[in-house]
C-alpha cells in the first residue's frame, strides 16, 4: 500500500550525496532499479534523474519491519528512504558516480507500487521502438533518454543568454495562422466561430517575425513551435522546434558572424567540443559539383570529379549519350577499395538506381596496374588510362561514374559517396566539421507543376547582380540564403529578406501569383511594405537536429520528449482519433469515410 510523503524532504538527488557528506543522515527519493535480498542484508539500486546510488537494509540498522518492507521491493516501485552516508564495505563501483559510498538506510517508505514494466528500463535498451514508444513515459525514465533531454534543455537555457546578451528580444508569434500554399502541407484547425473557414499550424513564424522588424524591434528570436504535414524521416517529424531569429539593418555576413559564435558557444559549453571560426564557407554551386549535396559531410573526402571533356570523344554509347543531352559524367574514387566484391559492386549499382541511375559503370585498377571494368571494351587503353588519371585513380582503387543530367548525377554520386563513407566507417561521431552553404538557386523547376517554385520561400532576397536575369533566365537567379551544415545534416537555415515591394511582387509574380492572389494570401505583408521597412534577415536552427547531433543519437525521436512515429501518429496516446459527432457538427464539418475495394467492386 503506497505511503504518503507528509514529514519528508528531500534532501539530495542521487548522485548529489558524495564522499563530503559521510556520517550525515540524507534523505533520498526515486525508483528502484533492482533489489537483490541476500538474506540478511539486502541492496537496493535507487534511480533517479542525476543517476543510481546503492541503498544497504539492514535489520540492526532499520529494525526489522523496515527490513521486511525492503524485502518486498521490486523494479519501478517509488521509495523514500532516510539513511547514513557511508563508505561501500565491497569493492567500489568504477561505472557509478556514487560507486564509492552507499546509503545505510534507517527508514523506507514505499510511495508508489509498480507493476512489472512491459521492458527493462536501462540505457540502449534493445527493446523494440514501437513497444518503447507505445510505453513513452517509462521509455523516458531511461538514463540516456534523460540525459538527452536534460541537454536540450540546456541547449535552449544557453541560447536564450547568449541572444538575450546580443541584444534579441524573445516575442511569441501565434500558432493560430493563415494558410500559405508555398512548401509542405498545412495542419489545419477549423473554426466554430467562422463556419467552413480554417486556421492553419505555422510552418514557421517567417511573415510574423518578418512584420516585427516592420515594427522595429530590430532582433528578435523565440524557440518556436512548427508544424510541417510531410513524410517522415530520422530528422523529421510533424511539430519540432526552431530557435528561431530576424535581425534588421543587416546582410548575409553579419547574420552568420552572430551565428558562428552561439554555435560556438553552444558546442564549446555543453559538449566540450572545440569549434574554430570562422566556418567554412562553399557556394552551392560548389558543393554540388564537389559533393553531389548541398548538405556536405566533410568528414571525409571521395569528391565528385567531372570527367566530361575526357570521355567525350570515347566510344561508350551511355556517356556519349548523356553528354549529348546536355548532362555530364562525373566519378567517384573509393580508394584502395579495387577488391571489393562483384556481389557488394552489383549492390551499390542497385543502391544508385533508387537515386534515378539507370545503371552505375565502375572501373577497378589492379595492383599490377591493368583494369577490371563493366565498360572497358567500349574505351580504347589509353582512354582508360586517361580516366583513371583524371580520377587520381591509383592501383587498388575503385572508380564508379554516372552519367546523365546534372541533378541525377548530383543526387546519384552524393548518396554513394555517404553510403561508402558509412560502409568503410569513415563517418566519426565524435568528429564534427560545420561549414556554410550560401549562394543557392533563389528557384527550381518543378516538372509536376509546370512552374518555377521558391527554393527556400517567396520572401528571399534575390543577388542584386543576378535580379535583372530573372524573366528570361529565372533559374539562374541566386539568392542570398544561406544553411548551415553539421556532418552532412543541415542543422538551419535563412536568408536576407526581399524588403522592397516591387520586388516582393515580383518574386510572387514569377512564382505564378496573380496580383489578386498575391494581395488575397500575403495582403498583409505587402501592405506593410508600404509604411518603411528596414533591411532585415534571418536564420532558424532545427533545435532537434542540433540536439540529435550533440548526443549522437540516430533519431531527433531520441531527443524529443513525446515524438510521433513515420505516419505522424502517436502510439501512447493513439493520436490522431476521431472525435464526437457533436463537436463535428459544431463545426459543421461532415466526415466521408473512404470507400473500401468491396464497396468499389
């Protein structure tokens, strides 16, 4: 039967008592984590947040009804226990922070019974993902869990000082918005008060904070709350948090100055880790040409090399054909890999199709200098002499190349690259290489739209020198946006903001926005326009990401309090549901219900 607490105070947390308080008489609250009975003395592992601290029941110490009681112990019960700090009588335990003392308990009370939990609750449980997540708040009573989360929240207490210090003001932006139909889909909440009308969740506060430096509040940041209606991935989910921030009377260097230091700040402080500035800095451009991504991981080489101009007078019809549609074809050395099994080659070729390759060549050099190669009978010796130089292939090395439009090139050669770089270990979690990637296209074609569509959003500012390009030549536009990329993850990212109207009409003209449409969705911003707007810009870190990537845990779901699984449901509290009848005819809102294939037929 559970005890109440009434004449009880904590007075430490586990792993708070140290070798300074022996002798005292302490008073500790938590979890068992075991409880082994050795007949007449029995150990007791206490957890709580800070760690596990060894509790000794003896019956000379605690009198034999405690002593009883702490007999019936078992794993997850809740406990109070008032005892002596003492030093361990056995061997000292070199895992635990508390491995050197122990607790002599005098009294023990039992404040909470438990059932036997579904799965052991220890750090890197093997326990399937589903059962821990349909079990969330025992998952999070896990020590690394804890730990994950207790960073976090320092995380978020070192990037309020270090903006607040800068000069930012925190201001909470609503979660009650309009609809925008640029970027991923909207979560929408109807309203009972305005039948058949909607608010939509933000996908980010960017024409609020936009508005705020209308306002002239010069710099402000808040850790935001979005929400995105996509697919799901290791760091992706439908609501996350941004730390989020506009500055005005600014321009791209002074946005990433700021932010180099609260990185270096953050890194440096909580996880020890040195950060030299100022960070590496590539043009898109570049890191597409060199790694096939604008999110490179620098944490190894294997660089792309366009061997166009050497293969264009070979007689292979799959990079003739390419180069003559316009495309190139560009390689990839995985050096001293030349060994490598047809079985693991014929894998990684599979592995590229998933990209959009129709197939991948390869061309292995020898130890003895000769060529094993999947197209060496279309290419004269010397050809494959010449390309295994352009690739600074050695003996023992193995080439893959790709052919066909840039974009599929790109996207086929950077997803090999990282999927050797994970195979050959050469991704280190304990190395962390940052850079900046600036100068993106301001636009890309989307062939399912038949139109040009916003790279980042319809508010950035487009390179003065290029602006003039952007009717007849639109896609060669730059814009000034910039993200910043920790071991081939995009940690954040922003721009500078278009602050003239004209050219924010403009922009939202070329994106396919009629006048009327564009005054109906951002009316409000654009008649802000009106009444003297600074130059400004901004930039949002994913909070998750960076907290993912301190911790070096696979999954932002590792660093996320309650996340939801990949179709955005909640497995503990079986969120989506349906609601009452009466709540959807408040909202004058009728559900069909999706007709099954028997029904069709």
């Amino acid at each position: 039967m559970a005890e109440s607490m009434r004449g009880l105070h904590r007075s430490h947390r586990c792993t708070e008592v140290t070798r300074e308080n022996l002798g005292q008489t302490v008073t500790v609250m938590g979890w068992v984590q075991k409880s082994r009975n050795k007949g007449g003395i029995i150990f007791t592992d206490l957890r709580d947040r800070s760690g596990i601290l060894q509790i000794i029941f003896e019956e000379c110490d605690c009198g034999a009804e405690v002593f009883e009681k702490a007999g019936g112990l078992h794993s997850e019960f809740v406990i109070a226990v008032q005892g002596e700090v003492t030093l361990r009588q056995g061997a000292v335990n070199e895992n635990l922070k508390t491995g050197d003392i122990e607790i002599r308990a005098k009294s023990l009370r039992i404040l909470s019974e438990s059932e036997t939990p579904p799965f052991p609750i220890e750090a890197g449980s093997r326990t399937k993902e589903e059962l821990r997540l349909k079990y969330r708040y025992l998952d999070l009573r896990r020590p690394d869990l804890q730990r994950n989360l207790a960073l976090r929240s320092r995380v978020a207490m070192a990037t309020r000082e270090f903006l607040t210090k800068e000069g930012f003001l925190e201001i909470e932006t609503p979660t009650m918005i309009k609809s925008t139909p640029e970027g991923a889909r909207d979560y929408l909440v109807p309203s009972r008060v305005h039948p058949g009308s909607f608010y939509a969740l933000p996908q980010s506060p960017q024409l609020f904070k936009q508005l705020l430096m209308c306002s002239g509040y010069d710099r402000y940041f808040q850790l935001a709350r979005c929400y995105r209606d996509e697919d799901l991935r290791a760091d992706r989910q439908p609501e996350f948090t941004q730390i989020d921030m506009e500055l005005s009377f600014v321009d791209v260097d002074d946005v990433l100055e700021v932010n180099e230091r609260l990185v270096k700040k953050l890194f440096e402080e909580i996880c020890g880790i040195e950060v030299s500035l100022p960070l590496l800095r590539l043009t898109w451009q570049e890191a597409m040409d060199r790694f096939g991504s604008d999110k490179p991981d620098m944490r190894f080489g294997m660089e792309l090399k366009d061997v166009s101009d050497v293969v264009k007078d070979c007689g292979f019809a799959v990079f003739q054909n390419a180069l003559a549609a316009g495309g190139s074809v560009r390689g990839i050395n995985a050096a001293g890999q030349a060994g490598m099994p047809r079985k693991k080659i014929d894998a990684l070729v599979e592995f590229a199709k998933g990209f959009g390759a129709k197939g991948l060549a390869y061309l292995a050099i020898q130890e003895d200098g000769s060529f094993k190669s999947s197209f060496a009978k279309f290419m004269k010796p010397e050809e494959l002499q010449e390309l295994a130089a352009a690739m600074e292939g050695k003996p023992g090395d193995l080439l893959f190349f790709a052919a066909d439009r840039n974009p599929v090139v790109w996207d086929v050669l950077g997803n090999l690259r990282l999927e050797l770089g994970r195979q050959l270990g050469l991704m280190k979690k304990e190395d962390f290489r940052f850079l900046w990637v600036t100068d993106f296209p301001l636009l890309e074609y989307s062939e399912e739209e038949g139109r040009f569509m916003a790279k980042h959003h319809p508010f950035t500012m487009p390179m003065e020198e290029d602006w003039p390009r952007i009717d007849n030549d639109p896609g060669a536009v730059r814009a000034k946006a910039y993200d910043i990329v920790l071991n081939g993850t995009e940690l954040g990212g922003g721009s500078v903001r278009i602050h003239q109207a004209d050219i924010q009409e403009k922009m939202l003209q070329v994106l396919g926005f009629t006048q009327e449409s564009a005054h109906e969705q951002f009316g409000f911003l654009l008649d802000a326009f009106r009444y003297g707007v600074p130059p400004h810009a901004g930039l949002a870190f994913g909070l998750d990401r960076v907290v993912m990537l301190m911790t070096g845990a696979d999954s932002i779901r590792d660093v996320i309090a309650f996340p939801k699984v990949k179709d955005a449901s909640c497995l503990m509290c079986e969120a989506p549901a349906g609601v009452d009848a009466k709540q959807l005819e408040e909202l004058g809102i009728t559900v069909s219900q999706p007709e099954t294939a028997a029904q069709e037929e």
